[in-house]
C-alpha cells in the first residue's frame, strides 16, 4: 500500500522546503521530495554561493583602495582555490541546514525523480543525480523510491539555464552559471552574454578580480526590468570600473579558438564585430523545469513553458499546485517563498491574499548595487496616471560620503492625485538592503505624507529615500 500524505512538495528548492514546513506546521503530514540537493539552486549554486564570491571581490576592492581610507595595503592577492572553497562551503552548510528544518518538522525526504502518475498520486525512480546528504548516518526521514499518495501536491521544481542553439555550454570554454561558480583559475578575459541579475552579477566578481570583462545585451537597455534611469547610472559605472558593454546586439556564433573563444556579434544596424576572451558565460535567463513530471498525463496547464497557476498556486488540475519559478516569473528565491506560505496555507483552508506580483522586489549585487519594487517610470506613464518622480543622489547623504560610497541615486515614483507609492528604484552601497522599508510602506499603502513624516536615523544611507521622497513634492532638504 503506498504511503499517505496530506501534502507532498516535488522540489526542496526555497519555495519547496518553505511549503514542506509551513505544512508541517499547520498539522499536515507533508513529505518533500528532492532528485539532488537540499535548499535547490538557490542555496547550493545561486543567492547565497554567488553572495559568497561577491563578498570575496567586495573585501578585495577595498583592499586594492586602502589608501583611499588613510590605509595601508602594499602586499595583497587572492587565491581563486580558496575563494571558490569558501563559497562551496557556505553552500554545504545551507543544504545541511535545511536538512535539519525538514528533521525538526518532521517532513519526510524522498530522494529520486518524482512523477505525477494521477492527481493524488507520485511515483518515485531513482535519481541519475549525485545526491548531496549531510556526511554521517542516514536520517531515519529519509525514504526512497516507489509509489506515494497524497490529498495535494505541490510542485516546485525551479529552473535551469536557458541554452541558445550553436551555444551550447561545453563546461570549459562556454559556461554556465554552475562553471563560473568555481572556476578552476581566474581567466584573464571574459564574456557575459546577457546583462539581467545573473550576468551582470558574474561580469561585477570577475572584474572586482582583474579580468577584463565585456557585456553583450540583445535589447538597448543593460538590466532591461529595471527602470531606465537607474539601469543608465549603473551601466555608467560598470564602464567606470572597466567593464566593455555592447547593447542592440545579438551574439550569432561562439567559434572556439586557441586558448579562448571567439563570438560573433552583429549589431541593431547590421554591422558585425568579434569580441575574442578566454571563456565565455551564457547568461541568457532560465527555463522551467517540467519535463518528466507528468503534468501534460495528468492535463496540468503549461503557457510558454512554465505551469499556469493562480494566486494562490491552484493549477487547472484539482490538488495539484505550483510555485516558485516553475510558476513562472518573477523567478525570485523570495517569491517562491512567499508563493509557498500562501499555497499552502490556501490548501489548509485559511483567508489568505494571494500573490501581488507588483509589490515583489528584486535585487542584484553587482558593484553598484541594485534594487527596485513597484512600476518603473515608464510604466507608471503608461498606466495613464499622473505622477510624481522624486530623485535624491548618494552624494547629499553623510553616511555615503563617510563610507566612501558618494556614487548612488534613490529614486520614487507617487500618484500625484492619491499620493500612492507606486515604484521605487535605487542603486548605489547596500541598496538591496535599503529596498524593504519602501516594500514595506507600499504593503501597508502609505502615503507620501506619512512617508514624510516618518523619522529616518542619521547618519545612515536610509536617509536617501526620505529624501527621494521629499524630492518628489519638492520639499527636498539636503540637495
């Protein structure tokens, strides 16, 4: 007879896990399964390993300016091993502490390859992945394949990187993000094909560590969600450190040549270049992973790739879900979390809203920094509302300037009739820690007024959005 579950959750990345202990905590008897690693990209090859090689190339930059701090720092390197090893480590520790989660809530890990054979029912095979467990016994949660039931079944099984045809990472000379998180040794030249958070992230470490890096974007705009202005001011400071950009332009063949790669690129107006480095990362977005599951056997809904749900995560197939990037964009570790807490909660019965995609916010941790939430300028224009567009730069704020960090622009975007915090956009040092106070406020519908009103500490960089705020009704005090 095959096991009895209330909830089974195919995927154990940041969505999945959340799902299995938020059920767990409301009573439910919740197993997870899981083909490779537990906490799933995020954790083991993207947010917090690539955080870790940030961090890395952040103390490396200050490093190389110490004089610029009344320092001294004649004699300094890196060792790429190390740095590489540190990151892989964070990693281990990540995926053996959601291990414990799913031990202290009591959810059940099935390791292999899970597929919906009927609503209600997964079959598991064995995995053709390496499995990663914590070193020491099994954990006696730990089960197997065969033939599982359960009332709901959420999935979330996340993406992988998007593969152009002709440019097929190879894992040596063309990568993806996998390769370029532990690169055997720093190439002294690089390409990035596509400039969204992934490659502009990549580009940022590996010119922090001395290679000479080139940009090719497809659109005209480099980090093209991002508002246009703000995208403009970092693209200007990319090229400050260094960093080669091509935008229009499309990359239509990678030869391989000796010791490196060569690509072909042709621009908006038919003129072709080459661009010549040692290595290459595609960076050119993700695709959903749904193949193998048994949603088109079972009449699970698929738009452009990934699974059509609502809100709350219902699919068009009664007590089958989805979350997180197989749901599709934003693909986001934090929406995907979000997405888990109100499925599951919706399964359990409870009044919940469901998603607000509006109010997600995104983050990239390049140098500068960025972080945006709400509708860009554009966009709010194109809503057919009036607005109101408040600017304050890093400049005008003390703690910047003691930090050393005067380079950053803070950027809001009101209703001019409600007074309705409609966007916020910012780049600049630690701005993606910054963006939560204006998620915050949108959540809670504040008004420019009370935005106004609010005391913001000094000396601190949180400054710089009262004043973005003030800036927008013309009442700016430092600028």
């Amino acid at each position: 007879m095959a096991d009895q579950y209330d909830l089974i959750v195919i995927g154990a990345g940041p969505g999945g896990y959340i799902a299995a202990i938020r059920g767990a905590q409301l009573g439910m008897k919740v197993a997870i399964v899981e083909r490779e690693h537990m906490a799933g990209i995020c954790s083991n090859w993207g947010c917090i390993p690539t955080k870790a090689l940030l961090r890395s190339a952040e103390v490396y930059g200050h490093m190389a300016h110490a004089k610029n701090y009344g320092l001294t720092a004649d004699s300094f390197g890196f060792d790429m091993g190390a740095i590489v090893k540190r990151s892989r480590d964070i990693a281990a520790q990540m995926n053996n502490g959601v291990q414990f989660l799913m031990k202290k809530n009591k959810v059940d890990i099935i390791w292999g390859e899970a597929k919906i054979t009927k609503p209600g029912e997964i079959n598991v095979a064995p995995t053709k992945k390496k499995i990663v467990q914590p070193q020491g016994p099994v954990p006696k949660n730990t089960l197997g394949e065969g033939t599982y039931k359960a009332k709901n079944i959420i999935v979330a099984t996340g993406a992988r990187p998007r593969v152009l045809p002709g440019i097929e990472p190879d894992g040596d000379r063309i990568w993806t993000y996998f390769e370029a998180m532990k690169p055997a040794e720093m190439p002294k030249s690089l390409v990035v094909m596509g400039s969204g958070a992934i490659g502009v992230e990549f580009a940022s470490f590996y010119r922090s560590m001395g290679a000479e890096v080139t940009i090719i974007e497809l659109l005209p705009q480099i980090m093209p969600v991002e508002d246009a202005e703000i995208a403009a001011h970092a693209r200007k400071r990319f090229e400050k450190r260094g960093i080669k950009i091509i935008t229009d332009a499309k990359v239509t063949k990678v030869e391989k040549v000796k010791d490196g790669i060569t690509a072909h690129v042709e621009l908006k107006g038919g003129e072709k270049q080459t661009v010549t480095a040692e290595r290459l990362i595609s960076a050119v977005g993700v695709q959903c992973n749904t193949e193998g599951l048994g949603l088109e056997t079972v009449g699970v809904k698929i738009d452009r790739g990934a699974i059509v749900a609502d809100g709350h995560g219902r699919t068009n197939v009664a007590g089958i879900w989805a979350i997180g990037d197989v749901a599709g964009p934003p693909m986001l570790a934090h929406k995907a979390e979000h997405e888990a807490v109100i499925t599951v909660e919706t399964i359990a019965g409870e009044k919940v809203h469901g998603l607000d995609k509006s109010k997600v916010p995104g983050c990239t941790y390049c140098e500068p920094q960025l972080a945006s939430v709400g509708l860009t300028e554009a966009k709010a224009k194109e809503s057919g509302r009036e607005i109101r567009v408040g600017r304050f730069p890093f400049i005008g704020n003390g703690k910047a300037i003691a930090l050393g960090e005067p380079d950053g622009l803070v950027k809001t975007i009101f209703d001019a009739k409600t007074g309705e915090l409609l966007g916020a956009h910012m780049v600049g040092a630690e701005v993606t820690e910054l963006i939560q106070g204006f998620v915050v406020a949108m959540n809670l519908e504040t008004t420019e007024e009370e935005l106004m009103h609010t005391i913001f500490p000094h000396p601190t960089l949180s400054e710089t959005m009262k004043e973005s705020v003030l800036d927008a009704y013309g009442r700016a005090l430092n600028m």
